[in-house]
C-alpha cells in the first residue's frame, strides 16, 4: 500500500471527455497517506503548497477530505507545469476508488503531454 501517493494509472483521451471539449491526458492516483494524515498537517503542506485559503482538508473519511485532496493534486500539477514554463487548464476530481484522485488536463501533442 503507498505511503503517500502512487500511479495506478495514465491515460490519453483521444476526443471530448467528461474533463475537457478536446484530448486530455488522464492521470489516476492513489492518495492514501493524504486520506490518513491529521488535519493540522494538511492544513500546514496547504499553506507551504501556497494553496488558496478556502481550501480546507476536514476530517478523515469524509467527502470533503476527499475533494481536499483532488484539489491540493490538482494544484501541484499546476504548480510542475508553470515550473516548467507551461499553463494548463487543469481538473482534479474524486478518484473511483476511496483512496484514489484524478488529475486531467487537456493535451496539443502527444508527446509534450
């Protein structure tokens, strides 16, 4: 079981998708250790992330820590891609596991995605 984060799988949207009009990229990702961590120290990685304020962790096992976490998955991809000198509209959701988030976001070629 990861600690932390784990890729369970990758995928290319070839057309529209439930994420985006165009392709995308589709990344599923196994978060248990965010799903476990105490609430003080996912508030604190929030605020070292330079994550938005209104962005709250709650209590585990609840939906909201659920969303917290596609959220915070959702931002730090943001955050890899400006690094790498590139914007993109980004999508993070609940996972179809518990444990699972996605992150999509829409791709021009294949191989830059």
């Amino acid at each position: 079981m990861p600690t932390y984060s784990e890729l369970v799988e990758l995928r290319t949207l070839d057309g529209p998708n439930l994420y985006f009009p165009r392709p995308a990229i589709k990344l599923t990702v196994a978060i248990p250790g965010w799903l476990r961590a105490t609430t003080p120290r996912l508030e604190r990685m929030a605020v070292e992330m330079d994550a938005p304020a209104t962005l709250l962790p709650g209590e585990r096992g609840t939906e909201q820590r659920h969303r917290f976490t596609a959220r915070i998955g959702a931002h730090v991809t943001r955050q890899v891609a400006h690094a790498a000198g590139t914007r993109l509209a980004i999508r993070g959701r609940p996972g179809p596991e518990a444990d699972q988030i996605v992150i999509a976001f829409p791709w021009r070629q294949r191989g830059a995605a």
